[in-house]
C-alpha cells in the first residue's frame, strides 16, 4: 500500500493531500526511517510515524510558510490591522493573528475557503468572489462610506472603452454589449461596494499597518500596486513570489523551464526575480534584496522553492531598478544559504 493511502487509512491525517504534503515536508517515518515519497511501499506491519509538523500549527501550509518569515526576520513584529490577499484557506490571516494583529481584512477570488475557525472569528472580515486583478475599482478600504459612494459614481464605464467586454460579477461571468459611448455600471463595483459594507470603519484612515500576498494563477506585478494603496506610509509588505505563476503561461516556455513541475534553470530564476522585483522600488516599496529576499521553509505543492520579499512603503522610490537587478543573484545566494540546515 502507498505511504500517503495507509496514513489516511490508519486515521492519522484528515486527507490524502495532506498526507502528501507531511510527506513532501520530511514529517512522516517508516519504522524509524524518514520517507519522503507518497508512492513508498508499505505494509500492515509497517510503522508510521508522524513528526512535529510546522504546518499542524496553521489552518494550512501557508501559515507555515509565513512563521519561517517571522522567526527569520525576529524584529519584523507585525501588529495592528493587515490585509491578506489571496486569502484562501486562510494561513497567513492565521499566523498573523497568532503573533498578536488587531484585525485582518482579507480578499479571495474564490468561495467558501476561509477555515471555519476564522470565518466565525470577529477579528477577521473576509471578501469573496474579486478578481483583484480586474476588480480593484481604485477602493481604498479604507475610505468612509461617502467616500465609496463618490468613487462609485466615479466609476461609469465608457462603452467604447470596454468594447463590449465581459463584466465579472461577484458569483457570475456576464457579458454586456451596451450601445456605442453610453455609460455603464460595472456590476462587479457594486458587489466590491456591498461587501464592503459591513467593514469596519475604525481602520485607520492612512492605510492598513501591513500587507500579505499569496496569489496564485497570477503574477505578483498584476496585484502589487493594490496591495501598496492599501498600506500607510511604513507600512510593511509582505509578498510569496511563486516561479511557476511568474514565468507565464506559455506551454512552449513552461516545457523548457519546468520539469514534472519543477523549475530547473537557476538563471531563469534569477532573471524572473530580476524582472520582478526591481519595478517595485519604482512603485514607493523599499527593500534591500540581499537582506529582504527570503527562502520559503516550505516548499510549493510541486516542489518549486519559493520566496518571500519583505518590504516597506516610502513616498518615493529610493533606488534605480537597475541597481535593484543587479544584486537579485547575490540575494538569492544568501536566501538560500541562509535557508540550508
């Protein structure tokens, strides 16, 4: 019988992919020894052990992932309110409520993937259903309620402008072919309005004290500029970068920079982050990549390496993207040295 089959079986984990995933973690032993294959054999007699796992602490992995950041980065000591895109499950929202943040306003375009435990939580206020990458009608979160009313006027659509596109709804897909230079709604702000409406206000009115990112199926570069108007000025910024999400769809150039999965060419690594990392400085975030560029502890469902980019908000950028790029490979190094045991 296979490893992740006979954990399940005997009741130690809820799921096969959880299985998988202690498994892929170094947390499962076969009669004292560390297994890391979910195909591995074994038998009725077989032992199974599971280790202290640092995902069991979260409602999911990502909760994981985000701690490593932290216990890194020991004077990071996030408090106040943050908002956590790419929201999902749930795992950031969770680690950062376990280091002591007031209130998480979280935002995901799926439904119903918030864990219980923090859907029924008063600190956290969760937004469903948004494509940030199109949803985002330049709300701040924190505006009053006179303020989104005058944004929502402001949002009238040309027709020409869209050409006839699609509208995203909330729950639906529509698309609308109004007549040529008439004005629309897009039904997608006022549902973003609407589930805005139950948020609470006394958020500061500068912006939230910290930013999380977990997106995936998209590039950062697409959700990065919401994430920063959402922020105070010193506000931290706290983005996963994914390979597999930032390297494009392209099924030719995915066949040649991924294998079963796994990216296999550190320079294409290391001209994504290039080409990732330096417009940020252009966008108001400050960082210093040798020191702010960190290895997850965790792997990604496929095995990829991932990395965390911590910085801060300033009213203008303090660096040329070029200088910027030119460090990515030292960064990378020392996140990796950094991240071996």
């Amino acid at each position: 019988m296979r490893l992740d089959q006979a954990l399940l079986q005997r009741g130690l984990v809820a799921s096969r992919s959880a299985a998988a995933r202690l498994i892929q973690d170094g947390a499962v032993s076969v009669n004292g020894e560390r297994v890391t294959k979910a195909a591995f054999e074994v038998s009725e007699q077989s032992t199974l052990t599971l280790a202290p796992s640092r995902e069991t602490d979260f409602v999911s992995r990502a909760g994981a992932k985000l701690e490593g950041v932290f216990l890194a980065r020991p004077a990071l000591k996030p408090a106040g309110y943050w908002v956590d895109f790419g929201q999902s499950t749930g795992g950031f929202s969770d680690c950062l409520l376990k280091h002591g943040v007031s209130r998480v306003l979280g935002f995901d375009v799926g439904h119903d993937q918030l864990h219980d435990s923090l859907r029924l939580d008063p600190r956290v206020f969760c937004v469903e259903g948004h494509n940030l990458r199109k949803a985002w009608p330049v709300v701040h979160p924190f505006h009053d309620e006179q303020s989104l009313s005058s944004l929502h006027d402001e949002q009238s659509l040309s027709a020409a402008a869209v050409d006839g596109g699609p509208c995203l709804h909330r729950k639906t897909r529509v698309r609308q072919k109004p007549a040529r230079n008439t004005a629309i709604r897009d039904p997608l702000f006022d549902d973003l309005i609407a589930d805005l409406s139950g948020f609470d206000r006394q958020w500061p009115a500068g912006g939230a004290d910290g930013v999380v990112i977990d997106v995936s199926f998209i590039a950062l570069s697409y959700v990065i500029e919401q994430a920063i108007q959402c922020l105070r000025m010193g506000g931290h910024c706290i983005a996963l970068i994914k390979p597999q999400f930032e390297l494009g769809a392209d099924p030719s150039l995915r066949k040649r920079w991924f294998k079963h999965g796994l990216l296999r060419e550190s320079p294409t690594l290391q001209s994504m982050l290039q080409d990732l990392v330096a417009p940020f400085a252009t966008l108001g975030l400050h960082f210093d990549v040798q020191k702010d560029l960190l290895a997850s502890v965790l792997p990604g469902q496929s095995g990829n390496q991932e990395y965390f980019l911590v910085s801060q908000r300033q009213a203008a950028a303090t660096r040329r993207g070029a200088d910027i790029a030119r460090e990515v490979p030292f960064g990378i190094e020392h996140a990796q040295r950094r991240s071996a045991p």
